[in-house]
C-alpha cells in the first residue's frame, strides 16, 4: 500500500515526464491495436464482398482470375460459357437460384456488367445485405442502364442521362465506341462498400444488342449497322455469357455440384467456392498487414524505450529520496520494487489509455471510414490474443523497469545514508 | 550497564587492504547525548552508515541495543534500522511529494515496531502532537518545498522522533542553519530524546555546540587506522 502511494505520489510529482510517457506508450498500443481492428475489419470487407454464394462458374482457367473477374472486376475473361450449358445448369435439381453475368465492356474505365434481374433479387453481400437503388429501378429495356454509386457520384450522371458504351476495357472514350447504341441511365444503387460500386449494369440483351453487327470480334461497317429502334428483345438471342454465381439449394450439395461442373461434358467450365478462392487470394496479399504488423509492435518498442529513459534519468535525481527510504528502514529490494512497480504502472495506464484510444477512434472515424475507404470497422471486444498481447507489453514494461531499478539498486548500496546531491 | 552502541574492535574497508575504520572500544549508554566530531574525511558518515546498518563491518562487533550488526541479514538490519533508529541527514531530508504531515508519518508506515509503540494513539494525531512541540504544528499541510532549511529539519526531526525509536542519529543537521535557529532546534532535539528517553548520537565538526552535551568522541581519537 505504501509502495502504491509512493510510486503514485512520485510519478504524480513528475507530473510531465509521467503525462509524455503515458502518451507514448499509450498510442504506441493504440496504434498497433488499431491496426489490429483494421487488419480485421479489412479481412471482413474482404471476405463480405460476397455472400450466400456457393459456386462461381466460367470457362476453365484460373481460379483467382474468376474470382477477380467477376466480383471484383479486375482483369479480363478469357473466354465465355455459352447460354445452352448455362441454362442447362441452372435447370439442376440442386440449383437454387443463379444470376449470369456477360463482361467485356466499359463505361469511361468503368466496367459494364450485363446481368438480368436475378442479379437484383439474389445478390447478396456482407453476410445478408441485399442490392437496392437510392433512385429509379433496374434496367428492364435493351438499352437500360444502371449505375454504381460510386459511378454516379464521379461521373455526375442523373437518371435520364444517355451514356456511349466502349468496346473492351479502356479509360477513356476509345476508338470502339458503341455510340451508335447509346443506353438510358434508368437506375442509380445504393452505396454497398464493396466492387459493386464501381461498375454499371445493363441486361443481358443489352450486352448482345450492342455487339448485333458484329463478325467475329470486328465492328460493323459505319452506315451498315442496324438502327437501335429496329431492335427487338424478342429478335435477340443470348449466345453466350461470361460466368455465372449460383447457390444450391443444400449447401452439402456444393461439392458435388462443384465436381459436377468441373466434369461438365459439353464445354470445360470450372467452379469455384468463393470462400475458399478468397482466402487464397487474401493469403496471397497480407503479407502488406504483416508488415504493418510488425512496424506496429516497433512503435510499442519504441514506446517503452522512451520509457526506460525517463525512469533512467529520473534514477539520478531520485538518489535523495532513495536515500531518505533507505534511512527509513526501507531495503534495497523495496526500492527495487518501487521503480518495477513505477514503470509496470506505467506500462498498465498507458495500455488502457491505448484501448480507450482505439475503442474512441473507432466510434469516432467508424463512419468516416467507411464513407472514405469503403472499409467497415466493426466495434468488437478485444480478443483472447490481444489480451495476452498487452500483457505482453505489460510484462515488457515491467522488465524494462528493472534496468533503472537495478541502477537505483547499485546506487543505494553505494550511496548507503551519505549525502550525495 | 545498558548500553544503546556498543562497538568492539570494529574493522571497517570500502576495499581490501584499506581500512578505513578501525575502533577498539565504543559505548554509549541509554538516553546518553554523544557528540562525535571530526574533521571531513576523518570516518564519521562511515560510521554512521555502520551504526545504522547500511553499512556492514568487515571485523569485530557492533551491537545496536543488543542486537549484533555483524551477525544479522541486509534485511533484518534494514528493520532494526526502521524500528529503532531515527535518521537525521544534513539536509534534504524530505520526500518532495509528499505533505510535511505524510513525511512526518513514514516511520510509522514503514515500521510495524514504530507503529505499535504509539501506543493505540493514530499516527496522524501523534505527528501533529510532535509537530506542535516542535514548534512547526502550524505548517503540516504545507507543501514540502515550500518550506525553510530551519522547517525542514523541525520536520526531519519529527520524522526521526515519531514512534519513539531508542537511537537517534543526527548528521550535521544544524549546520544549513544559521546561529539562533541551531541553539533552539538543538534545544527542541534534546527535550525530546530526554522525554522519549532516546540515546541522541550528534555528529558535527562545529565543536561550539560540544558543551551542550553529556559526552564528546573525537573520532580521530578512536579511530586507529
């Protein structure tokens, strides 16, 4: 009780040094808690970019390169999955719902998604959370488009706006534009956080009715194409798409189905369990949160060095009171354990000023980062491994306050009761 | 004889093969008021480290109200220290963060012997006792360090006196004082060792003061190295 009161009152007594040393160690933990928050809010992101899923399916490649196509929306098909096996698969007793999407076009860099309206009834991201739009509807008609709300908000379209088409995947209005086609801005979605922002969507028959005239991967001739009013949804016929998401009706029957597909006579296709592709794909990315990781733990280094020095230098003008103690009875070993206990005091304050930090941090920029980054940050109690991870930092502190007590040791043996200022 | 120090043959070196105290025979008796002078340099605080117990002898004895320096632990000499002795240093004698009251109360929390023999009385009640007859009952609350050198060593001498220990030792305590305040704190000092009935062991090498006690020890006198 004495040792409290004394280690209290002194610290108290440096009042700046104790205030100084409290913040760092207290950021420092902050800092790699939070990191540790991110770490997980962004491994959830992540792995929420879609949910209820069970099997990706495209034309046999890789994988990781399905997963990036389709829900992420990075890199290109390589090649498409033709209606007839698309439609036979999705006729599967197993089969719950499906939702086709025909890629391969883009918007000013923006890709183009042709999808129908199961895509709006059934996709699903972060655990449950259903597709919805801020204004007007799905597209329906040929020329129907739908935006992203990121697409939106950068390009300040409106509903009504009538908006060109390019051919493959380029930035900027390219020399295969399909303007002779231009599509209606019927729809604008709501913000998901997730790659769903950033693209558009049309109908499948939109998708066909722009290549219409097409041979073998060539524009029409300019004054030969055949006028966009002249066009008919009934005149169209969907050939093939790029891939396709689906969910079984029993989850159990996903690896058969999976098998199944993999053996799918009439073309090769590959299924992929989205899960299981997203790990692969974030084990092959965090080595980056791993580094963050380990500069984190330094900074808590840091922390507590910066502790060690001020009690080290604090030893020098404490040899008085050590003294004093010492002439009151008080034994080396006490005063050993007074400054063990100063900078395990310490060390404790500034962990739980780190968790309030974090825990304050997180409230406060919660939704701040997620409007900015599209990064949900969820509140959660703090885990069994950062427990023992900040007892870990306790237990440093601890042992980092044997060096200046060690040094205060050999000074009160040496000083013994002699004045020495 | 009752003896509060008794010293035998005391050999005393920081390093081998250079002795820096060498006594043959040192008494001083219960509530006897010693003053032991000498020139700087001549041993005294060694000895008075000794006699507290920081410091240990390499030969002979040296008894502290009968309990032998030489044969006991770091540990238990630290609670002989704590429970009988009253350590007075020449200044600086508080501990900055606490109140002059807090200060004054340290022996008693430190020392369960110390505590006990207020008899029942609380240590709050008898420092303030002891700070009044000290002359210093009027600035308990106050901060330390806003005290002069001639307060601080009323207050030392309360902390040294709280709980009535049986040895006072004093380390030059008047000499950051100026004349009139050294009679009277000596004065204060000496009423009190006569009422608690402590041994008062006072080292100076300002030999003016030396009349005023029972007995004077020149240290170069008995030192033999």
């Amino acid at each position: 009780m004495l040792l409290f009161l004394l280690a209290y009152r002194s610290l108290l007594n440096r009042k700046l040094t104790t205030i100084v040393t409290l913040l760092s160690i207290g950021l420092s933990v902050g800092l790699w808690l939070g990191i540790e928050h991110i770490r997980g809010g962004a491994r959830e992101s992540f792995s929420n970019t879609i949910s209820q899923t069970d099997l990706i399916v495209g034309a046999r490649g890789g994988p990781i390169q399905l997963l990036l196509y389709t829900v992420f929306h990075i890199g290109t098909p390589t090649a498409n999955v033709t209606y007839e096996s698309y439609e036979k698969i999705k006729n599967h007793k197993a089969v719950l719902w499906t939702i086709p999407i025909s890629l391969g076009d883009s918007h000013r860099g923006y890709r183009v998604v042709g999808t129908n309206e199961d895509f709006y009834r059934h996709y699903r991201y972060r655990q449950d959370r259903q597709l919805e739009f801020t204004q007007g509807r799905a597209p329906t008609g040929i020329f129907d488009i739908a935006l992203g709300s990121e697409v939106a908000h950068a390009l300040k379209y409106a509903l009504g706006a009538r908006i060109v088409v390019t051919h493959g995947i380029t930035r900027s209005t390219g020399i295969m534009d399909h303007d002779d086609k231009p599509f209606t801005v019927v729809g604008i979605l709501q913000p998901t956080r997730t790659p769903i922002d950033r693209s558009v969507y049309v109908t499948l028959e939109g998708i066909e009715a722009m290549h219409i005239d097409w041979k073998q991967g060539a524009p029409p001739i300019k004054g030969q194409e055949t006028p966009a009013e002249k066009i008919k949804r009934e005149d169209i016929k969907i050939e093939q798409i790029t891939a396709f998401f689906l969910r079984t009706k029993s989850r159990v029957q996903t690896l058969a189905l999976q098998r199944e597909i993999t053996n799918f006579s009439e073309e090769p296709l590959i299924a992929v369990v989205p899960g299981v592709a997203l790990s692969e794909l974030w084990s092959g990315i965090s080595y980056g949160e791993q580094v963050l990781q380990v500069v984190a733990i330094f900074v808590v280094i840091v922390g507590l060095l910066g502790m060690l020095m001020s009690l080290y230098t604090s030893v020098n003008e404490r040899r008085r009171e050590i003294a004093i103690l010492r002439a009151l009875g008080v034994g080396p070993v006490k005063v050993i354990s007074l400054l063990v206990f100063e900078s395990g005091l310490l060390t404790l304050i500034g962990a739980i000023l780190g968790v309030g930090v974090v825990y304050g941090s997180v409230v406060l920029l919660q939704p701040i980062i997620e409007q900015q980054f599209g990064l949900h940050i969820p509140l959660r109690a703090l885990t069994q491994t950062q427990y023992s991870y900040l007892a870990c930092v306790v237990a440093g502190g601890v042992a980092i306050g044997i060096i200046p007590a060690w040094k205060a040791y050999q000074n009160a043996l040496s000083d013994g009761l002699s004045v020495r200022v | 004889m009752d003896y509060s120090v008794e010293i035998a043959n005391l050999n005393f070196c920081y390093r081998p093969a250079k002795t820096v105290l060498k006594i043959v025979e040192l008494n001083i008796a219960r509530g006897e008021k010693v003053f032991l002078y000498g020139p700087s340099g001549s041993g005294k605080t060694t000895l008075l480290g000794i006699l507290a117990g920081v410091l240990k002898a390499n030969e002979g004895s040296v008894k502290i109200l009968g309990h032998d320096l030489t044969q006991m632990s770091g540990p238990a000499r630290d609670g002989l220290r704590g429970a009988h002795i009253g350590y007075i240093f020449q200044m600086f004698n508080l501990i900055p963060y606490l109140s002059v009251l807090e200060n004054i109360m340290l022996p008693c929390r430190i020392s369960q012997e110390r505590q006990r023999r207020l008899n029942g009385r609380s240590r709050e009640e008898e420092a303030k006792n002891l700070a009044g007859r000290l002359g210093i009952g009027h600035i308990v609350t106050d901060n330390v360090v806003d005290l002069s050198v001639g307060q601080q060593q009323r207050v030392a001498a309360a902390r040294a006196l709280l709980g009535a220990p049986e040895l006072i030792i004093a380390d030059e305590p008047t000499s950051s004082l100026d004349e009139d305040h050294r009679e009277g704190f000596l004065q204060l000092l000496f009423d009190q060792c006569r009422d608690l009935g402590s041994t008062l062991i006072f080292v100076s090498h300002d030999r003016r003061m030396m009349p005023l006690f029972d007995r004077a020890v020149s240290l170069a006198e008995i030192n033999h190295t």
